[in-house]
C-alpha cells in the first residue's frame, strides 16, 4: 500500500511538473486572418497499444484524449470529435486487416480530418521474441521488408476512403534495454526501423513522421537509456558488458531467471526509466504520454492548414 502511494503521489508530481507544455515551434496555434475553422473536427486515432493508452494510470487513453483537449483549447474549438481504435497488441498486418474489414473504421476513417498512427513496435517485438536466441541487426532485414509492404497496402486502404486528410504517423522508441538489456544492438535496430518509417512517409502525400525515441527512451532527464553518441559508447559497452554477466530477470517473462542471484537481480531492477509505466516497463506512464501529446500537438500546428482550415477559405 506504501509503495502504491508513492507511485500515486510521484505521478501526481510529474503531471503538474510539465503541464501541457509550450509548443516547440512558432507560431502557436492561431489561424491567418483570412482564414476560417472548420466547425466540426474529426479525429481518427488508430493503431496498437500506444493509441489505446496501455499504461496510462487515469485510464482516459494516453496520448489521444491529451492532444484533442489541447486543440480544442488552442483553438476554440466546439467540436472536435475522437474515435480511438486502438488495440493492444496489434502489428502492422492486424491493424491492416481491421482497416479492410471493419465497417465503423472504414466509415470514421472516410470522414476523418486528421488521422494520427502508431504501428511497428509489436512488429519488432515479433522478431524479438521469434528469434531471441541468435537475434542480430540482420534478423530484421526481412521483417522490416515486410513491414514497408504492408504500411503500403494500410495507405492505399486509408486512400481509398480518404484523399485529404493528414496522417501523422508516430514512430516507435526503445524500451527494451530495460528488460533485454542482453540485446545490446538493439537502439540501432529501432534507429533503422524508424529510418524505414520515415523514409516511407516522405514518399506518401500529406503524412508526416513524429519521432518519439530520444522523448522516451533515456527519460525526463536523460538519466537513463542507450548511449547513442560516441562519447557514450565506452560507458555503454561497460553497461552492456554488465547486464550481459548479470542474465537478467526481467525480460518480459520470457526466459528463465531461476539462475539469477538476488544481487543480479538487483542491478537489473535499478534500471528505471521514469516516463514508462512500472506495471511493465514498456509503456509510456501519464508523463510519458504527455510527451508524446505534446510531439503530435507541435506537428498539428505546424500542418494546422492541412485540417483545420475551411475548404472555401484555403
């Protein structure tokens, strides 16, 4: 009960400790003098467990529910309506198979003035998990591969029902090394997985890439995460070589960790990362989703004429 207080009374902290934060760009949400909003906005949110909000301890839905409130404020805005089809769990194959099979999708999707994304990190956890024992770099050539085919087929889907609307495709973050930290190629893995993301969206029309790794990964204070310069590499190869000796007990409860001493099992749990959830060490906590809302609100701003704007007054 003590230890469920201070973990209520640290994320009652951090909420107020970066209240919906200023945007990152200029100018901040105001339309031209000419131009006129439309009077009703529709939001199409659709992706795996990071658009339903897994880890969000208020339950509203993680970064979504954030990003309409703060619209809705910048701008005035009366009515601005949410469909969130978020499932946990779902790789890009599922996700696409919901969008040509699931009726009410397909019809919010048609009428949708804006569409935001989150795909590919259950596609990577596949790979992990399928191949863990013998996993590399090139474990993922092929799946990524694959996974490119598939966003393809996902945006012909969402084309064909809607040729206007903005897709704003989040990419994905590195919350493994907290429970592989065994696997220590693996921020080079997401830094390549989110290369072909965004590589793919630059050739779409009207779809932006929002990166959130370097919000998530190292925490609030970039005290924790992969080193990712190479000034940093000595101090992440002592850190790898440790957690490789260490045969962590907190990888996901995938592998046995029966012949982890209580020391080891230590070192593996003071790796903390403090905008992840503590239920699973994977997903983003309220402070972590806030993060992500403030990263997708910034690039709605900047694109603010590509959904907000009235046809009639463009």
């Amino acid at each position: 009960m003590t230890v469920g207080l201070i973990a209520c009374a640290t994320g009652f902290f951090f909420h107020f400790l970066i209240p919906k934060a200023a945007p990152l760009l200029s100018p901040s949400g105001q339309l031209a003098a000419n131009d006129a909003a439309k009077e009703t906005i529709e939001y199409v949110a659709l992706g795996d467990s990071l658009t339903e909000g897994v880890g969000d301890e208020t339950a509203r839905g993680g970064f979504v529910p954030i990003v309409a409130g703060d619209l809705q404020d910048r701008y005035g805005l009366t009515n601005l309506v949410t469909h969130n089809y978020g499932v946990a769990g779902e790789r890009s194959d599922q996700i696409l198979k919901r969008v040509k099979n699931d009726e009410d999708l397909r019809g919010d999707l048609a009428d949708a003035d804006l569409i935001t994304l989150t795909v590919g990190g259950n596609d990577v956890l596949k790979v992990i998990q399928s191949k863990f024992f013998g996993l590399s770099i090139d474990s993922f050539t092929e799946p990524m591969a694959d996974y490119t085919e598939r966003m393809t087929d996902l945006f012909s889907q969402i084309r064909s029902l809607n040729e206007d609307a903005p897709i704003y495709v989040l990419g994905i973050y590195n919350p493994f090394y907290l429970n592989f930290p065994e696997i220590t190629d693996m921020q080079t893995i997401i830094d390549n997985w989110n290369a072909q993301t965004d590589s793919f969206i630059q050739q779409q029309t009207n779809a932006y890439f929002i990166p959130i790794n370097d919000l998530l990964y190292k925490g609030l204070s970039d005290e924790v995460g992969i080193a990712d310069t190479e000034e940093d590499e000595a101090e992440s190869t002592t850190t790898s070589s440790a957690s490789a000796d260490s045969e962590t007990s907190a990888s996901a409860g995938t592998m046995d960790s029966t012949s982890s001493s209580d020391s080891q099992e230590t070192i593996t749990n003071n790796i903390t990362n403090n905008v992840l959830y503590e239920g699973d060490r994977f997903h983003p906590n309220n402070l972590g989703y806030q993060l992500m809302a403030n990263a997708v609100r910034d690039e709605l701003i900047k694109t603010q004429d590509k959904w907000l704007v009235q046809e009639e007054s463009k």
